[in-house]
C-alpha cells in the first residue's frame, strides 16, 4: 500500500482522454482529485469513432451533459441498431437492434414460439417483432416508451457523433469542471527506481508532471502502459483478420437514417454512419487479401455523396494489452487495445473500464488484489466482445472470395463453438459473466445468418398452432400501427435537437 492518491494525470486528448477526464471531475473521493490533461495537438487524435451504443446514453447522463445540448453541439443523429448488408449472402441484409425481439410467454423465450413456427416450414423473420426493427425499417424515430410490459418500451438507442466534436465538448465541460489541460508533447515517461511506478512525465519544454494516478490515454502508441511499463500486446489476427481502414467524409445525400450500414465487401466491409452535416465513411479491410490502394479506390468508387476529405489510412492489431492496470498506470481506448468497429464497442469499453476504475478506486493506495480483479474483468468482457465479432464472420454464407471462405473455414475459439452448437441444437442462448451483448444480439445474428435450431423449447408446443400465428400477426399489425404514427428521424431531429449549421 502506498499513500493516499490525489494527483491525476491523463496522456492523451482524444475521446478517451476527455471522457475519463469529466468522469473523474465528476468522481467523488474523500480528498477531491487534481486532474491534469496533457495531449499534444500537434500529433492530434485517431478522429474517428462516430458510432456508440446504449451505454452511452447513461455515460452522458451521468457526466452531467444535457442530451439536447450533447446532439446540437456534436451533430449527433439517432441510432436504433446496425443494418447488415452483403453479410450472409449478396443482396442480403437483417438488422441488429438494440432492442429484444418479443417478450417472454408463460416462462418461455419469444424466440422459441418463432422457431417452433419456422419449423413447421412458415418464413420467419424475428424482426417483425420488435419495435425497434420496425421504426428502423421505416426510416422513423422515437423515443421509448417509458410504459414497462410493452414492445413499444422495450428498446434503446444510442447516438452517431462527430469524434472531434464529443471530444471538444467533452473538453470543454471537463474544464470547467476543473480538469487543468496542457498542450503539449510528452517527451519521457519517468519511472521510480525502487518500484518501476510512473513517477512523472516530462514534457517536450522541460516541464515535469508528478502524479499518483496515470491514464493512458495515448491511443495506439500507448506511450506509458506498453512503451514505458512494457506489458504485452495479444492479437487475435487469425480470428479477426481486419487490420486496416480507409475513412473518408462525405456529404448526405437522402434522408438522415436513424441506424449505422455495416456493408460487407470482397475482403472486409464498409461503415456508413450519419451525421446531422455529413456522412462517416470507411472500409475496414483485411491486408493479407486486399491492398491499400485496392482498399482505398473501392471506398472511392462506393460511397454516396460528394467526398470531402483525403481518405485516411489507419492501421491496427485486432487484439489487448495483457492487461490495462499495471501498478500505477490505467489505459483506456486505443492504448489498452482494439477491436474493429463493427459493433461500436471501442468507446463504450472506455466507459466500462473508467466504471471499474471507479468502483476499484485505489483511493488509499494500489493494492494487487483490485488490479487483479480489474484485469480479470476486463479481459473476460474483450473475450467475450471478441467472440461475438468472430460469429459475424463465421457465420457468412459468402463464399464467392478467398476472405469469405477463409472466415467461414476457420477454428474458432471453443468459448464461441460452444454456443453456436447450444444455439442449432436447441435454439438455447448462452450468456456468461460480463457480456456486453446480450440475448437478443446473439438472436439478431443468428436470425440473420439463417440459422434454425434443430429444437425449441417443449413449452412452447403448448399453445395451439392456429393461436400462435393468431397473436404473432395481432403484435406484428399493432406494432406497424404504431411505428407509422412516429415521426421520421429527420423530422424527429427537426423539431428537437437541430444542430447549428456554419455560418
Ligand atoms: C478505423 C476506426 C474506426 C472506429 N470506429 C469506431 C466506432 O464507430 N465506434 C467506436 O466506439 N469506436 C470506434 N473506433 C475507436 C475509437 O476511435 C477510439 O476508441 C476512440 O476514438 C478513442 O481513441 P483514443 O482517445 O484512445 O485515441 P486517440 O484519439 O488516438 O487519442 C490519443 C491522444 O494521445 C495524444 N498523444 C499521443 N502521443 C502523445 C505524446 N507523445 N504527447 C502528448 N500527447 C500524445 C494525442 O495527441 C491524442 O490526444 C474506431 C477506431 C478506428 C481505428
């Protein structure tokens, strides 16, 4: 155990760094928390990471950021799910919501009364009951219903963000807050020689930054967890094959729609993500089948709109750190790992690891058995994340190129096996300690992916055939009603939260 910790230190200015900085403002320890910001904007940010999930609703919340205020100033638009195109077949799509398809009957599944229907040979599609799917599918947007026990309450939504923009609003609320920035370049990481702990950084100019605490927040360098305190770096590469992206703006063209399109290509897929001003483009692409200038030329060829940047090459290791706390250091973001976007997880995995440390708040020093349990954590939720990213391309019913066939061929890990063979068995979702996605994301894949289960549950048999069909129908109509009466997601946008436009 060592003294009490008040001196906070975060490296790195991107969306990482400004989260965890209004998260500790905000954090209530015994001795208020002097926190200290360091990025450098001549070596600027990653820039993208536009797409989020629920949580960050919640994040937001409790930064203390008003919604209204959050949207205008971020140009953000409303996200109820990702829509998969090219996934299982060409000229294939299904839509993965964040919303639970049905509610459970007399104790059992809703997914079971479906399957049992599909087996009797009736096309199904579990999208036409959810709520979610339906507004998605009908370009509309509102917001749940607060009402429990109906399918009009049960989903949530997330946001599409510009990452320059959250990340500048961010700042500006942490500084008030009182979060001390500096603009500078991190030149050394100084370690104490008796215990290897960071000590202080030492900036370009000379200046030295003592602290107790340092966040990592350096993105991909990952400058005082992997350079300075050296732990290693796990790939999942073999599993994961994506290691490059191109991303480009562009102008909207059409009607702001209120999902992310994740399109698969020849050799990886493309994000499209809109913006209140503009869309977020890219193409995440594998290097083992597919070359840079391939890569980039087809993001030319394929996006809508009038392009309005350079396309930007980023690469990257799918994969983590060994662990994100090691003695006095924590990172978050790109310097404690990255998985592709094609769940948006990257910036919701920042809020979940900033909860740990917060609830593991080594205010009376660092003890082994919190970081322990830290990394342990962590390392259980990126597996499971990891997994969940595999059965998308396990899954594919592509094989017209030699990247399609290669995922569908490949191993997986056993943890991943596991489930798709409890799921074809008996149509049963299994979820484990620490899942981020939950039933009904694993039943959007599996839908999609056309896979039925040779079972479903016995009790679902009860209630006659005729009935089934009878109430499936009555719920699909009553949620169509429903979904036209919303308004469409830009006239939503329009009468509430309408972004300034320039000039
Ligand atoms: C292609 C791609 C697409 C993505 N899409 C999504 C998405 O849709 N949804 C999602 O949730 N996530 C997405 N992500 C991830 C997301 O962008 C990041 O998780 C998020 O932006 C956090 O980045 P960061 O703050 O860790 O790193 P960065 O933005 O890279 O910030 C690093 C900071 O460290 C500073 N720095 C580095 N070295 C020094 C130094 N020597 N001295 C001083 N400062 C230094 C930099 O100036 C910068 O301020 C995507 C990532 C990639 C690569």
């Amino acid at each position: 155990m060592t003294a009490s910790i008040s001196r906070v230190i975060i490296a790195g200015g991107g969306t990482a760094g400004w989260m965890a900085a209004i998260s500790l403002a905000r954090f209530k320890t015994e001795s208020p928390l002097q926190i200290t910001l360091v990025e450098s904007s001549q070596i600027g940010t990653v820039g993208v990471g536009e797409a989020t999930i629920p949580g960050i609703v919640h994040f937001n919340r409790k930064a203390g950021l008003n919604e209204l205020d959050f949207i205008k100033a971020t140009q953000a638009s409303f996200k109820l799910g990702i829509q998969f195109e090219n996934w299982y077949q060409h000229d294939s799509k299904f839509f993965h919501p964040f919303a639970d398809f049905g509610m459970p009957v007399d104790g059992v599944a809703f997914h079971h009364y479906l399957n049992r229907l599909a087996s009797t040979g009736v096309p199904v599609n579990y999208e036409n009951y959810s709520f979610a799917c339906i507004l998605a599918q009908q370009n509309k947007f509102a917001q749940p219903n607060p009402q429990p026990q109906s399918p009009l309450a049960d989903y949530s939504y997330a946001y599409h963000f510009d990452a320059s923009l959250y990340a500048a609003y961010l700042k500006q609320q942490a500084t008030a807050a009182g979060v001390q920035h500096i603009d500078a370049e991190i030149a050394h990481v100084m370690l104490k020689p008796d215990n290897g702990f960071i000590e202080s950084l030492v900036l370009k100019d000379g200046t030295v930054l003592e602290g107790d605490l340092f966040i990592d927040c350096s993105g991909f360098r990952s400058l005082l967890l992997g350079q300075a305190l050296g732990v290693g770096y796990q790939s999942w590469q073999h599993w994961l094959l994506c290691d490059g992206a191109f991303a480009v703006q562009t102008t909207r063209s059409g009607e702001i729609l209120p999902y992310t399109r994740s399109i698969a290509m020849d050799a990886g897929w493309q994000w499209r993500i809109p913006l209140q001003h503009r869309m977020g483009n890219g193409h995440i692409f594998s290097s083992a089948f597919c070359t840079d200038e391939q890569a980039r030329q087809t993001l030319l060829d394929t996006v809508e709109g009038e392009v309005l940047t350079e396309p930007r090459k980023l690469s990257f290791t799918p994969g983590r750190r060994d662990k994100i706390w090691h003695k006095n250091c924590f990172a978050l973001g790109l310097a404690s790992g990255f998985l592709e976007p094609l769940e948006s997880t990257s910036i919701s995995l920042v809020q979940t690891a900033l909860a740990k440390l917060e609830a593991f708040f080594p205010s009376q020093g660092f003890a082994e058995c919190d970081i322990t349990e830290v990394n342990r954590l962590h390392n259980l939720e990126l597996e499971q994340i990891r997994d969940f990213l595999i059965l998308h391309y396990k899954l594919t019913g592509r094989r017209d190129t030699e990247f399609w066939r290669h995922c569908a061929d490949m191993t997986i890990p056993d943890s991943l096996a596991h489930k798709i063979e409890l799921y074809r068995h008996r149509g049963h979702v299994a979820l484990y300690d620490q899942e981020s996605f939950k039933h009904s994301s694993w039943l959007a894949m599996y839908n999609g992916f056309r896979v039925l289960p040779q079972q479903f549950d016995a009790k679902a048999a009860v209630v006659p055939l005729d009935l089934l069909q009878q109430k499936l129908s009555q719920m699909r109509e009553s949620m169509e009603t429903a979904a036209m009466q919303a308004d469409s997601h830009q006239t939503f946008i329009n009468r509430h939260c309408p972004a300034q436009t320039d000039g």
